[in-house]
C-alpha cells in the first residue's frame, strides 16, 4: 500500500479498493490485504464526492459496513458500490457477523459477504477466490504477478511480456489453475499432451526446465517450483518452504 493509502502507480499485482467508514479498521484491513500479496487502495468517504471511487482501475471492491448501520443505510451503500464496480467482484464485511446483514449485502448486488469480526484469514482467502474467479470469467488467469490471457494465449509477469509455444503455455496455464497445488507428471501428461501412459520420455521436465528460465529467470524470485514426490506447482508467494526449484 502507498504511503498515502493509494496504491502506487505501476504496480502490476491485483487492486483492491477498500472502503471503511473507521479509519482505524480500514487500515487494520489494508494491511492484511497487503500481506497476502495485492495492492491497495483505501478510499475516502463517498460522501465527498465519488471521483476518486471512479477514477481507479481496481480489481474488486471491498466495502465495510459498521456494527451499528441500519438495514437501509447498508442497503443503499450496497448498491452505490455495485453501480461503481460495475462487473468487477463486490465483496461487503459487515462488522455485525448476523444472516439478515449478510442477506442485505448480497441482496443488494454483492458478489460475497461476511460477518467477519476481524477474521482477516478468511477475508484474504474470499478474495482470491473471488478474484480468481473473476479473471477466470474474462479469460484470464492470476497467479502473483503472472498474468495468462487464455483468449490472446499471451502471457506477462510483473508487466514484461514472455513469449513461449503452444506447449509451454498450456503447460502454464494448467499449473495456473492450481495455484500452489502440485501437479504430477502423469495429469500434465494427460491435460498437456492428451497421453494417458508414460511414454518413458522427459519431455515434460524438458519443457517445465523450458518454462522456468522464461518465466523465472530475471525475476525476484521463482514461481515454479518442482516438489519431490509430488510434480510441479506455480505458487504466487515468494519463498515456499518445503519446495525446491532444482
């Protein structure tokens, strides 16, 4: 998060707009959304004026709703935020953890909500599925800062285009759908190269060696990571204890 709450400009991971009407949750918020590896954007009062709600390019929206706002109140902050995030995922956390809050918020446009009552775990863990499910929906896959756009078949990690064959990207892309889960050799065998046997080949650690010096190699850190036993796995995180990149 930007010194100023605002996300800083050129960053390339996933943005998500928050808005709470305590400052003080707010910030505890954005911190835990950062720590699990997006950018953020805290917004101001709407009451000021919606310009700064419009004028960013987050990926979900994020809307807290106090403990002591009425059903009304909370209803028509509902749908404000549902016209401004248009068919990017709404996501409200009612501080009140009670089913009729819950209902009001998803009865009125949103895509998921939550009585949270400082469960951040859970907040971050709604909002990659939400995001994941998003990008899935438009094409796209996320992984960290690993961008694949199945439609294009073009794929970029932290706004660097990497350009690969057919087999590389589809090798990619399934791994893509399981973030941090191993693949073995055997489904990528049978989901890449439609082979339901081993043809006693190294073609996949072939191309899975292919793929990580493009989408690796000249990076912070590695994203591909071979687990002994198990296969292969993308895990958006820097440093994954117990895997090996050898």
């Amino acid at each position: 998060m930007h010194p100023s709450g605002m996300a800083a400009e050129g960053d390339t991971k996933l943005l998500v707009a928050l808005y709470h009407p305590e400052p003080a949750v707010a910030a505890r918020i954005a911190a835990a959304v950062v720590a699990a590896g997006y950018a953020v954007d805290v917004l101001p009062d709407p009451d000021a004026g919606l310009r700064p709600w419009l004028g960013q390019c987050f990926d979900l929206l994020l809307l807290g709703s106090p403990v002591d706002a009425t059903a009304a109140d909370a209803l028509a902050a509902v749908r404000l935020a549902r016209s401004v995030a248009g068919r990017r995922p709404l996501f409200v956390l009612t501080d009140r953890d009670s089913r009729d809050a819950r209902l009001t918020a998803l009865s009125g446009g949103a895509d998921d909500a939550l009585g949270w009552r400082g469960n951040l775990p859970e907040v971050t863990a709604r909002i990659a599925a939400l995001l994941r499910r998003s990008l899935m929906a438009a094409g796209q896959l996320g992984v960290g800062d690993l961008r694949i756009d199945l439609i294009d078949r073009r794929v970029e990690r932290a706004g660097q285009l990497i350009r690969m064959p057919q087999r590389e990207f589809d090798l990619l892309a399934h791994l893509a759908r399981v973030p941090g889960r191993p693949m073995s050799r055997a489904a990528l065998l049978k989901a890449v190269w439609r082979i339901d046997f081993d043809p006693g080949t190294n073609r996949v650690e072939v191309h899975v060696a292919r793929l990580r010096a493009k989408i690796d190699r000249g990076f912070d850190w590695p994203m591909l990571h071979t687990i002994k036993g198990e296969g292969y796995a993308l895990h958006p995180h820097r440093g994954v204890p117990g895997l090996t990149t050898c």
